[in-house]
C-alpha cells in the first residue's frame, strides 16, 4: 500500500458503526450512500457480532481497502488503491 493511501486511512474517522444486530440491509445502503459522498469510509463493529468484511465489500460493490482487527476500509470501486 502506498504511503499516502496508509497516511488517508489513518486520519479517517469511523462513519459506520455495526451494532448488535449485526450488517443488516439498511446498514449495507448507508455504506452505499456514503461511499458516494466520501469515496473511502471506515467502518468497524462490535466484538460481539461475527462480521465478514468481504461479503461487506461485495454488498456494497466496494472494494475493501484493508482491514485490521474489527475495523475495515472501503472505498468506491472507482478509486485507484493499490494494496
């Protein structure tokens, strides 16, 4: 990944936040919408809940930047990351 793509995700603040009930609909178009508005969001969830970052990913047809511990990134599929 590259230094200035590891220095953005480190400066975003979480924008979604995955609660007991775990990634419903509704929660996949929030992410959705804000990937729209954004490009990038940060998205992380509680430790009670079983989350599967990838299937999150595919969902919102985003593509998913990195994850680290219950925190994930996405980003509009448009966007050139590299890994």
């Amino acid at each position: 990944m590259s230094e200035e793509a590891n220095k953005l995700m480190q400066e975003l603040k979480p924008t979604v936040w995955i609660g007991k009930q775990g990634c419903t609909e509704t929660m996949i178009e929030e992410i959705v919408a804000q990937l729209k508005n954004r490009k990038m969001i940060k998205v992380k969830w509680l430790q009670s809940v079983e989350v599967d970052p990838e299937a999150i990913a595919l969902q919102a047809r985003a593509k998913l930047v990195e994850t680290r511990g219950r925190t994930m990134v996405l980003a509009d599929k448009k966007m050139n990351i590299k890994k």
